[in-house]
C-alpha cells in the first residue's frame, strides 16, 4: 500500500498521513506486535493526528484512536484483496489503494 493521505470524497477537506504501523513501534521487539496494531505496541508521538494501516482483527481501530491516531486501514489476512478503513466506518476499499 502506498500513499500521501486519505480524503473522504471531497478533495478540499483535510487529508490525513497514513502510517504503516511497523514504522510507529514503542521499538524493535514490539513490531511485530506493532503490524497488528496490538495494545502497547506502538508509539503515541507516531501515531498522532494520522492513519495507521495495520494487519489486524476488530478492535484495532479502537486502540489507535486511544492514542490519538485519527483512523485505520486494516488489511485482513483471510481477505488479502480487501482492506477496511475505520475513519468513515464500514468503508471497504481496494487493497491496491
């Protein structure tokens, strides 16, 4: 996946960065930990004001946006061609995004 930002729709309204979740890890020993987006696992200061894109399972969303992330792109396992964005809920985008 690759990009600058996410905008819902309307190219004036803000666009928000995406990071990978991987690149916002506390530190090396919790990344993989951190691809999933697990509690504890990844760095506020990284996260803040941003889109994390995380492997992951229901739930994720809410962990990031504890730590001020603005939303989530989770990338399924069981669905490697589907990817959910959980800033407008139930929005279900192209992986190739």
């Amino acid at each position: 996946m690759s990009g600058v930002g996410i905008s819902c729709f309307n190219p004036k309204q803000k666009q928000y960065p995406i990071i990978n979740a991987i690149d916002a890890a506390k530190d090396s020993k919790s990344k993989e930990d951190a691809k999933f987006c697990n509690s504890g696992s990844l760095q506020a200061n990284k996260v803040k004001g941003k889109v994390v894109y995380c492997l992951g399972s229901w739930g994720t969303e809410a962990t990031v946006k504890e730590i001020g992330g603005i939303g989530t792109v989770i990338e399924y396992d069981n669905y490697p061609d589907v990817a959910q964005i959980f800033i407008a809920p139930a929005t279900v985008v192209n992986h190739s995004i």
